[in-house]
C-alpha cells in the first residue's frame, strides 16, 4: 500500500469553508440569500452535479478534481462552480451527507434489533453494502481515534482506505483529513450512536473487549472495495466483511 497524503490535500480547508457552504451549496439547504426555488433546470444540474460527485469521490476519493466531476455530471465546470464555488465546500456538503445517512443507519439497526450483535452486524452490513466506507469522512475517523487515545496513551491512528486506479489503494492520513481542526455536530451524532451499539454488544459479551468505535467505522471503510464490476464488487465486500465480523466477536476462553 502506498501512503497517499496529497490525497486530501487539496480539501483542507474544508473547516473554513463550512460557514461558506450554508450560503453557497443550495438547492434549498439553508441558502439565506435565495428567496425563490431553484428554476427546474437548475435543479436537474445540482443533482446531477451531486450524484457525480458521490460517484466520483466514490471511486477516485475525495482527491479527485472538478473537472472529473463536471464530466460525470455532462455539465460544464463553471457549472459546479456557480453551485459550489470550492472544492472544498463540495466535499463538505457530500462528507456531511454522508454522515448523516450512517447516523440514520446507525439509529435503525439500533431501534430495529433487540440482540446486540444482530445491531451491529446489521449496521455494519447495511453500511457496508450501501457503499458508505467509500465516502466515509475521514474526521469521524479521526475523532474516534482522539478518543482513544486520550483513554489509552496510545497513537494509534486508523486510515481510511481510497481507490485510486484499478489494483491501487492508498491511504490518507488524518493529518491531511479535511475538517481535521473540527469535529462537526454531525460526526459527533454519528459516534454517539455508534458507541451505543458497541456498548451493547461489548456488555452482551459478544463483541472483543478491546474493539472501539474506530476499530468499527475502519471496518466500514476497509469493507468497501470499489471494482468496476457490480456483482464482483458486491460479493468481495460480503467476504470481506464476514471475515471482519468473524475477528470483532469475542470467542469463550
């Protein structure tokens, strides 16, 4: 594997474009100045500059440039630019997003499963399986691991796992991690509910006593290999997560 910082270089400052974001990155999400709706053409463009995005930073990690974007999307640059007028308020919107939606599969497998480790499992599968370890914020990893080892004294830092090419994986350390001086209310949500279900499953017996909120979350991000082809990718990603799942759970002395 071969340690790729610039990776993420290009998105660092991401923190002090998050006041910029709630004005400029629209379409209805808190954009004070507009007044009127997005004209229905307009709004075609910013979903289809959005689902780019995901898909592009999906496969190339959030390192990938606009242009890679505006030509997903069949717009032009200036196009993603007018929505989004960085890069790094573009990351922004598509990391807070995607917090969101493993907060919300957090809650349900927590809120849908009475045995401890079916709600972790579940959560883990489901997260897994929707892509999320793709997109996964690398400020959430950062902050679990802060957590631990302000309890731990160690340094142990986790990495999350991007695809650059086909049969090349890099890593991109916390250091260059976007929202690394922040930790948003958004990450926080997300590694409290987390940290419930591995309470629970810790308490049950059933999960490693050494396991943490972060060892779960790099397991979302590891689990989540981008191949080109759908069905190939699907079944790589629940091998590898089986065999995961496998080294969370306690086993009897």
């Amino acid at each position: 594997m071969h340690v790729q910082g610039s990776h993420w270089s290009s998105a660092s400052a991401v923190a002090a474009g998050g006041a910029t974001m709630s004005a400029a990155a629209g379409g209805g999400r808190g954009d004070g100045a507009r007044t009127t709706p997005l004209r229905v053409d307009a709004q075609r463009n910013l979903e289809h500059v959005l689902r780019a995005a995901r898909e592009v930073f999906g496969e190339l990690g959030y390192g990938a440039p606009m242009e890679d974007v505006a030509r997903r999307a069949r717009v032009g640059v200036g196009t993603v630019y007018r929505r989004f007028p960085s890069k790094d308020v573009l990351v922004r919107r598509i990391a807070e997003e995607e917090t969101s939606r493993l907060t919300d599969q957090a809650r349900a497998a927590l809120g849908q499963e009475d045995e401890p480790w079916s709600a972790l499992s579940r959560f883990l599968r489901t997260s897994v399986a929707s892509g999320a370890g793709r997109l996964l914020p690398p400020q959430v990893l950062r902050v679990g691991v802060a957590e631990e080892a302000a309890g731990s004294g160690e340094g142990r830092v986790p990495h999350q796992r991007t695809q650059s090419g086909p049969g090349e994986l890099r890593l991109v350390s916390e250091e260059t991690s976007p929202g690394a001086a922040e930790d948003g209310t958004g990450a926080a949500a997300l590694l409290e509910v987390v940290g419930q279900l591995v309470e629970r499953a810790r308490a049950a017996g059933e999960l490693r006593p050494d396991v943490s909120v972060s060892d779960v979350l790099l397991v979302i991000a590891t689990a989540a290999p981008s191949l080109p082809d759908a069905a190939q990718q699907a079944a790589a990603s629940a091998r590898l997560l089986d065999i995961l799942l496998e080294g969370l759970r306690s086993r009897p002395v």
